[in-house]
C-alpha cells in the first residue's frame, strides 16, 4: 500500500522529518478543463460570441426545442404523431403503430440508426453534439441565456463577484419550471397528451407513478443543467469518447490554422523589432474563455470539443477588429491541415451508405410487405393431452392473434398435418378489432393411429376474408403406446 502522504507520525519512528502534503505522482499536463490544479471543481461561465454561426445554432435549436414541444399534440387521422405507449406495448411514430411483434423491424431499424451516426460522424465529426444534441441545445440556448440574465458571465473559472443571493435563487426558481415543464412534455411522449393533461389537473395521490416519473425527471434535469452540466459531455457521453474510432482524416473539426496564426503576439508588434514578427493569433484567448466544454482550440483536435464553433464566432470578430483575414479558426480537416486535398470518395464515404441503403429497403420491405396480422400457437400448461370418450387424444392449446391493420379482421383456423386431425371447438368467426390482440382456446383431436412415439405433426392455417394465410407448425403430444385392456 502506498501512501500519498506521511503526515501521521508512527509511534516506533517518532524522530522520522515531516514531509509536507504533495501528491503522490503530480499530473504533467491539465487532465480535464473543468478541474483545477488541486483537484477541484473549475466552474465554467463562457462568455457568448455571437455571429453567423452562433445565429445559425440558434435558429436550429428553437427549432429543435418547438418540435419537441409540439409533437405530442399534433395527430394524423386521430392518432398522435408519436406515442411510445411501453404499458401496452404500442409505439406511433408518424401515425404508423409498431406492436410487440415487431422485433424484426426494431433491430433493422436501430442497426440502421447505427450506420447512419457512423456515416454521419465520419463527414461532418461532431456536428451533432454542437448543434442537435439535446444536452447542448438546452444548456446552451434555454439554460446559460436563463443563468447570463441574473448572473452575468466572466468566462473560463468561473464568476469572481458576489452576487445578490436573491438573483441566484431566483435563477433557480426558473430552472425548476423549465425543467418542470420539459419533465411534463417528456411524459406526454409515452401517455399521450390527453392523459397528460387530466394527471395535472387531479391530485397526485391519484396517479402516483406518473407523478414519480415527473417528480424524478425534474430532479435529473435540475441534477444536470445545474451541476453536472459540460461535464456530461466531457465524462458521460460516450459519444465524444468514441471519435476515435468513428473520426478519419478526412472528417470536418473545428480546427486552428496554426500555420498562419504561429507564432501568436499583440498587435503591436512589427517587423524590425527585435521581436519575432507574430502570426495571425493575437493570443487574445477569447476562443477559450467562450468555449462551453473550456478548451484551447489551439491545442489541435480534442475530445472534449463538441463542434459547436463559438470559437470561431469570437476569432472572427477579433480578426475583423484588427484587419485581418477571418477563419483563423473554422471547420476544416486533419488533411487540409497537412496539405492534402479534401474528398469524399474514400472506403468509409462508399461503404456506409451502401449498408445503409441496404438497411432502409430491408425495413421497408418488411414494413410494407408484412401481412395484415400474427399468429402464435402456445400450449397449455398442466396435462398435455386427454382422451376423449370415443378413445381419441385431445390436446388443449391456445392460439394468440394480433390484428396489424386498421380495420376489423375475421379469421379462420385450418387443421392440418397428421391424417383425421380436427378442431372440437370453434375455428370460424375469430374475429379482432383494428390493431387488437386476442388469445383464444383451441382444442385439436387426432385419432389414436395418429401418433408415432408420442408424436403427432399439427399444421394450422390461419385465414382472413381476404384469403391471405399464415401457416403454423407444432406437435400434438399423445400416449406411447395403447392402454392395456383390462381382463
């Protein structure tokens, strides 16, 4: 066991010099933005940039935020648009309801939400964490504006004024709302809006696990835009950890041209000066103390950079007020860095979308070709088979049909398999109501000679009225061999 420090003095080596408090292995270089040298929180306040980009951003996320306000109202021939009903097990999205069965359909659809962030990642890098990821837009555009109008802002580490305690409650207060609110819509995804709306209006004591949910939604969001905040991008995230491998040459960063802009100096320094004549970057470090994530661009391509190019609005602005060409900082690429020519055409620009492609006829495929509804046929627990009084052996067994459509549908079961197999009870008139599942009891009898070391083969044929058919194989269980008559 090693320890960090010696300051606690054994009682057989009382003599032994005291050795301040120091860490055991002190870091080379800073290991996160957010942390000071000792260890402790570094408070992030980035001041705000505005330009074309940050306009941009803007637009997009008001956009983004007004989509995910408006959704679950709005409904397409009486359904909402989206409604993940996880109690039932229905899922509308975009008027078209996915039911349990659906297995098939989900996996190719989250295998083609896989190609399409890889695809997406490899182009434009970052982009999505800056731009649309939902962390990002309400930090930046609904919480910071919220925390800029009762605190003000001083940038990298933090605010050093006091101030008035009532402005930070206050600016808590609102947090709470807003979250409050965003709690409240993120449950009408999954209940609807209509039973969204009767839950607020009654007592809590009514609907004690939605409230539950509310209640614990609020408090995770309140946990993360007001302490966790960039640190969710910079720990949490896996998103950012994975650039790695998902980033090539060739994809778009926000990048320093360190070329031009090296060696960095103040303006007033001239050539024919004992001085080297500086680069373009004035080392102002505005790029820094506007950056939400605290990073120095000019340090090359990091992790914690999330694209959101308020580094490039504050560059800009500065190049403008001292005469000098803009896009110091701007999207580019590790291979226009390194004076390559920029393409497209490369192995992971052709291949992805081809699987992609693939993905999207193979879910379609399935989405429009399925047929109209499901069959299963379970058996029944307890005795597997019976005999009847005519000396035939009958097995109880239930069928389970889903209706996928929007219309009533009637069905009709087909025995089949072994020769003399019959349905005793009702095959005819099954009928289920639009998108409805419905288990229902069958009983089959086969003859005697039917079976074969207990064995007997079942096919039933389930047919709508419109003469489209699913087929379903099992095994009827029946006795080994004939019962002994008795003397």
């Amino acid at each position: 066991m090693i320890c960090m420090n010696t300051r606690h003095k054994s009682a057989r080596h009382k003599s032994a010099p005291t050795i301040p408090d120091q860490p055991f292995l002190a870091p080379g270089e800073q290991v996160l933005s957010t942390l000071e040298a000792d260890g402790s929180r570094r408070w992030l306040k980035p001041k705000l940039s505005r330009g074309k980009l940050l306009t941009r951003r803007r637009i997009m996320a008001y956009v983004l935020i007004a989509i995910f306000t408006l959704l679950p109202f709005v409904k397409i021939a009486g359904k909402p648009l989206v409604l993940l009903d996880i109690v039932t097990r229905r899922f509308t999205i975009f008027g078209f309801t996915f039911l349990p069965t659906d297995t098939v359909l989900l996996v190719i659809f989250l295998v083609g939400v896989l190609l399409g962030i890889v695809l997406f990642t490899t182009l434009f890098g970052r982009v999505w964490c800056g731009w649309a990821c939902p962390q990002t837009v309400y930090m930046e555009f609904v919480f910071r504006p919220i925390e800029r109008l009762f605190e003000g802002t001083s940038g990298r580490g933090g605010d050093k004024k006091k101030i008035a305690a009532w402005r930070i409650m206050a600016k808590y207060v609102v947090y709470f709302l807003v979250c409050l609110h965003l709690a409240n819509t993120f449950l009408a995804y999954f209940v609807g809006v209509d039973r969204m709306n009767q839950w607020v209006a009654r007592s809590p004591l009514e609907h004690p696990g939605p409230f539950l949910v509310v209640a614990f939604v609020t408090f995770a969001m309140m946990v993360d835009f007001c302490f966790f905040r960039e640190q969710m991008c910079l720990i949490a995230c896996p998103y950012g950890r994975l650039q790695s491998v998902l980033l090539d040459q060739h994809s778009l960063v926000v990048a320093y041209d360190a070329k031009r802009g090296d060696p960095r100096g103040k303006v007033n320094q001239r050539a024919g000066t004992e001085l080297p004549v500086p680069g373009d970057c004035v080392d102002c470090g505005n790029c820094v103390t506007t950056c939400p994530t605290g990073i120095d661009i000019r340090d090359g391509l990091q992790m914690e950079c999330i694209n959101c190019t308020q580094c490039i609005d504050a560059c800009n602005t500065v190049m403008k007020k001292v005469g000098r060409q803009p896009d110091l900082i701007r999207f580019s690429s590790q291979a226009v860095d390194q004076g390559a020519a920029s393409t497209l055409l490369r192995a992971r620009t052709l291949i992805y979308p081809l699987l992609l492609l693939g993905v999207t006829i193979a879910f379609f495929s399935v989405l429009l070709l399925g047929k109209p509804f499901d069959a299963v046929l379970l058996r029944n627990v307890g005795n597997p088979h019976t005999m009847t009084d005519s000396g035939q052996i009958r097995n109880l067994m239930k069928i389970k049909l889903t209706n996928r459509t929007e219309e009533s549908l009637t069905l009709e079961l087909l025995p089949g398999g072994a020769e003399g197999i019959f349905i005793e009870n009702q095959s005819r008139g099954l009928a289920l109501r639009p998108r409805e599942t419905r288990t229902f009891d069958v009983s089959f009898v086969a003859p005697y000679d039917a079976f074969s070391w207990g064995r007997a083969d079942l096919i039933v044929t389930v047919k709508d009225q419109n003469g489209i058919e699913r087929t379903l194989d099992s095994k009827l269980i029946g006795p080994y061999s004939r019962p002994v008559p008795k003397p």
